[in-house]
C-alpha cells in the first residue's frame, strides 16, 4: 500500500495472530497486499492444508512426507540441517 506521499506502509504480522484465526489473518494479508480475494477463496485455501507435513531439523524423510518430490522438485536449492 502506498500512502499520499508514495511511500509504503509497514504492517506487523504475527505469527501468533495466524495461529489464532487463520482465515481473519489471511484477510487482513490480502488486504494490506492490496490483493482481492472472497471469503470463499479463503476458505478454500485454509482447507487444502499444508504442503510440508512440518519443519524441523531432522533429516527430511523422518518429518515430510513427500520428501522425495520435494528434492526431485527443489533438487540443489534443498540445504541439509
């Protein structure tokens, strides 16, 4: 967002407030990016779930399940812990 001057603005965003209400803190994202989006596109994205199973610092086939596609897909660019 630009202000009257043309400069950016800065929003905080939490982490903590995602954890709370994700579909409230996906809005005000799209909102601050200046990005439209309905409830319902919202929704849908929140219910296709994640793409990592989750993150730590294990070898990646202990904690993501599809740990081979990703390193086919992602191939030099993964770095191990």
């Amino acid at each position: 967002m630009k202000d009257a001057a043309g400069a950016g603005r800065v929003h905080p965003l939490l982490y903590e407030e995602f954890l709370t209400d994700k579909k409230s803190y996906l809005t005000r994202l799209l909102e601050c990016l200046e990005i439209q989006a309905s409830a319902h596109d919202i929704d849908a994205a929140l219910e296709e779930g994640a793409y990592f199973k989750k993150v730590h610092s294990d070898d990646i086939s202990g904690f993501v399940e599809n740990h081979e596609e990703l390193i086919r897909q992602f191939g030099e660019r993964y770095i191990s812990w």
